[in-house]
C-alpha cells in the first residue's frame, strides 16, 4: 500500500511538473525594441529547469523504494 501512494505521489509531481513547464512565458516588458536585449539575457532556463526538477523526482523516488524495500526484508 505504501508502494501505491508513493507511485500516486510521484506521477503527481510529474504532471505538475510537465505542465508547468508548457505555461506560456511573461509578457514583452517593454522598452526600446531596437538594439535592446531581452531581460535576463534570453537565456532560456524554463527546459533545462523542468529537468533537473524531474530528475529530483526521479533519484528521490527510487531512494524511497531502496529504502522500502530494505526495510521489507529485514
């Protein structure tokens, strides 16, 4: 059962985490359109921060299934 709601938790976090990351992103703050960059450089961190919270998820998942599991066999 613990198994269960540990599967539960983590597709959870997973469907928050997928569909946070197709939110559409800020609007034009405006300013000069010419010649200026955007803010924050148009570094786009939005991909690569949607990994790396799935990849937590994942490696903290599997920590908590060894740990179940060791504590099942003893």
């Amino acid at each position: 059962m613990k198994k269960m709601k540990y599967i539960v938790l983590l597709g959870f976090l997973f469907i928050v985490t997928v569909s946070h990351a197709q939110m559409d992103g800020p609007g034009n703050p405006g300013g000069d359109p010419i010649g200026s960059d955007p803010l924050g450089g148009g570094a786009p961190i939005g991909g690569g921060l949607t990994i790396l919270i799935g990849l937590a998820v994942v490696y903290g998942g599997r920590k908590l299934y060894n740990m179940n599991k060791k504590d099942l066999e003893e």
